[in-house]
C-alpha cells in the first residue's frame, strides 16, 4: 500500500465512516484506520435517536434503505417531575412523517461498515489530481501518534503488533477523543451525571412515542423500540452505580415512581449499562497543522436531546463538502479548515449550548426555576411557531 494520501480518517465509528463514505467516488486518496478488528463487530449497548435530518443524510450516503430494525417516532412528549407543563410534539405539525428514528448504535455501525465494503461507482468529483481516488479501510489499525508538519500530517499506527506511518495532507480526527486529549485539553463541564441504559417492556406502550422527563436528580428518556422502549435514565453517578445492581423488581418499581403512569406498568428489564456524562468540547481550531477534529472528538454532549451523532453526522458530511470543493493545493491547509470551521460555527455552537442550557436548566428543584420551567413547557405547547422552531433546530439543526 502507498503511503501517501490525501485524507486519513482515525476512528471508522459512526461519524468518521459517515464522512469516509461521503468521500467515496472522489478522486482522493483515501484511508480509514479503526482500531476495532474486522473480525469483532461493535457491542456498544446505546440505542441512538436519530433525527429526520440524519434519515436525509444517510439517505443521500446510501445508507437509509439498508438500516434494519429501526422504530420511528412520530410524537415526542416533553413533561418535568413534580410540576405542571408539558409539551407535545407531533411529526405531522411540523409537515414530516416522522420526527426521529431509534436504533442500536451496533446496527448504524454494521449498515455504514457494509456501505464502505460495497463502493458505489466512482463520481470523479473533488480535488486530487488526475487518475481514480483510492480507499482503504483499515481493521485492527491503532492510531498511536500523529503530528502535523508543515505540508502534511504524519500518523504512527499498529497493525498486528507492527508499527507502520502514513502520510496525508489533511487527518481527520474521529476517534472519540482520546488521541489528542492530552496535548489540547478539551473544555470539560462534568454534570455529575450518569447514563444508565437499557431495554424495558410496559403494559400500556404508546406506539412511536418518545418521552422526554426532567427530574431534579437528571432527565430521563423513553425511546420506543421494538416491544418497548430503551431507557436512558441520568442520575448521580453513585446513584446511578447502585440502579445498576437493584435487583428487577426493585428498579421497575422505582422507575414506576420516577417516570409515572404514562406507558402503564412497567414489566421488564434487560441487561444495564453506564456511561458517565459530561461536555467536552475541544478546541474549536486545532493548533496541529493539516489536522481536523470530528464527532465526539470535536464536541462530546450529553444525551439529553439526542444531539451528538446528529450533530457529527452534520459536521461529517460539511466536511465532506469542502474538501471536495478543494483543489488538490488547498487541500488540508488552514485557509481550507477556516473555511469549514466558519462554516459549522453556528450549529456547533447551537447544539452545545441547546443541550447544555437543557441539562443545567432542569437538573435542579429550586421552586421558582421549576416554576419558570413549567412555563417555559406550556408556551412551547401553546405556540405553534415556537413549536415550530425548536423541532426544526432538533430536526435539522441551526444551519437547516
Ligand atoms: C448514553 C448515550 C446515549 C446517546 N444517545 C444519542 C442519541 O440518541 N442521538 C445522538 O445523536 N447521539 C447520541 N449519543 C451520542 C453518540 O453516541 C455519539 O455522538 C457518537 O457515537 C459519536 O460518534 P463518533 O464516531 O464521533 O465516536 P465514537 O462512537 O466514539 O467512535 C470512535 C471510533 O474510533 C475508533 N478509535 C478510537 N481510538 C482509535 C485509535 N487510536 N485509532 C483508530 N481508531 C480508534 C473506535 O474504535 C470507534 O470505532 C449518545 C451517547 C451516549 C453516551
């Protein structure tokens, strides 16, 4: 294999494979390296809610039509604990047939994987000189260390137990962000929360509909899939440790006394995971030349309003569009990524704060806050132009 390319893509998860795909049929050179093997397919236990924005995307990425066991939804309920106010939103107000979409992160991950295995006819479009792009995707390709130079990135990688180095002129940094961490620190607000995850089974199932319940201690969230819902319950990161050892009973009954009687009893509960919460928001300009962060290594939210993979999905495929809009000499130079920078600033932005303001604004019980709160949800209820922009900001995001 050459070891040249124009773009090297580190971390084929959702979002770098998104933008890998976005690629394919240039005339680039092109290198995916994931450091999963190709042999163990990706048990990450989250379900995503993907918007109907994404479903756009990954429709005009190949993708849409080969997502299986996907649940939509087509009515989002929005209400706070021990307090009036809610809001209801419903896809047909707001002219779409469905809101959103919910899926394992694992079936996204194997329907962007098969998509990159099976390439489309090449479209000759882009920057890269002369001739047909090429496109490798590396398994089991550990990225150890990268350094921008002045004309290119260098990256070291492992490969069964052998250390190898690529060169490109533009490294798009995708892996979830570990790599560049400790050399630019990312900007962390730790909300003292955690997520616990998992699948649960009710006696009175609102079918394609999501909830969305603030509480004090976190909000939590009822994504309609398949005979039930998946659960992402927030809590204190203790409080969170210890659900996941309550015996089935136990949690049933407290997630009964939590959420209310909206979907009737709640009957069953699946295997629990954790994830701990936080915003981590990296450097919106990478001092590193030649190099660019994506996904969660650019901006990792908390999961309050679904927004993460929606937003590195947007980011993935505006990347996609510069870089393809380049000539072979602007290629992975700064003039090229303070282009795609200003041109992602507002929905960056937005999404960060939307989620942010979301998380601070109803993880607390102080009266007149709760007060301003049930307002809040009842002029959203009542005011179809409000309505109407804040689903269109989730659908679409702030450039939509
Ligand atoms: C509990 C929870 C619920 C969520 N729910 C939603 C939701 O409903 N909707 C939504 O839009 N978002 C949601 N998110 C956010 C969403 O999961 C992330 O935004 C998304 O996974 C980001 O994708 P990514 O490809 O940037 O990173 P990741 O998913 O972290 O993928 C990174 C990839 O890089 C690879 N990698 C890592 N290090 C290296 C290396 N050194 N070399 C090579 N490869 C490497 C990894 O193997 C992996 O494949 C949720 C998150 C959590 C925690």
């Amino acid at each position: 294999m050459n070891t040249q390319f124009d773009i090297a893509i580190i971390g084929g998860g959702p979002v770098g494979a998104a933008l890998a795909l976005a690629l394919r049929g240039s005339k680039l050179k092109v290198c995916v390296l994931e450091a999963r093997p190709a042999s163990s397919a990706s048990n990450d236990a989250r379900a995503l809610a993907l918007s109907y924005g994404s479903r756009l995307l990954l429709d005009r990425l190949g993708v849409w039509n080969s997502l299986q066991g996907i649940s939509p939804i087509r009515t989002i309920h929005i209400s706070q604990k021990q307090s009036f106010g809610r809001a209801v939103l419903h896809a047909a107000e707001m002219n779409v047939p469905e809101l959103g979409y919910v899926l394992p992160y694992p079936a996204l991950q194997d329907a962007l994987s098969r998509a990159i295995a099976h390439p489309s006819p090449a479209s000759g479009r882009g920057a890269g000189g002369e001739g047909r792009g090429e496109f490798h995707y590396l398994s089991g390709a550990s990225v150890m260390h990268l350094k921008g130079e002045a004309e290119q990135a260098v990256i070291t990688y492992q490969q069964d137990g052998v250390e190898h180095t690529l060169r490109t002129r533009l490294s798009v940094v995708a892996d979830g962000g570990k790599l560049l961490a400790q050399q630019y620190p990312p900007e962390v607000r730790d909300y003292g929360q955690s997520a616990l995850i998992t699948h649960i089974t009710c006696s009175a199932p609102k079918a394609n509909t999501a909830f969305e319940r603030f509480t004090p201690q976190g909000p939590l969230a009822l994504l309609p899939f398949q005979n039930g819902y998946e659960l992402v319950w927030t809590a204190p990161h203790q409080a969170a440790q210890d659900m996941l050892v309550w015996d089935d009973a136990k949690f049933l009954h407290e997630l009964h006394s939590h959420f209310g009687d909206r979907v009737g009893e709640f009957l069953t509960v699946g295997k629990r995971t954790c994830f701990p919460l936080g915003l981590r928001r990296a450097p919106q300009q990478t001092p590193m030349p030649h190099t660019v962060l994506l996904g969660n290594a650019a901006q990792t939210l908390h999961p309050v309003a679904g927004q993460g993979f929606n937003l590195g999905l947007r980011d993935a495929w505006e990347l996609a569009q510069e870089i393809l809009d380049a000539t072979p000499e602007a290629l992975g130079t700064e003039a090229m990524l303070a282009a795609y920078r200003s041109r992602r600033r507002t929905d960056r932005e937005a999404g960060i704060r939307f989620t942010d303001g979301l998380v601070r604004l109803f993880s607390n019980d102080l009266p007149l806050v709760s007060a301003g709160r049930a307002a809040a949800l009842t002029a959203l209820d009542c005011l179809p132009f409000v309505k109407r922009y804040v689903a269109k900001r989730m659908m679409f995001g702030a450039n939509g």
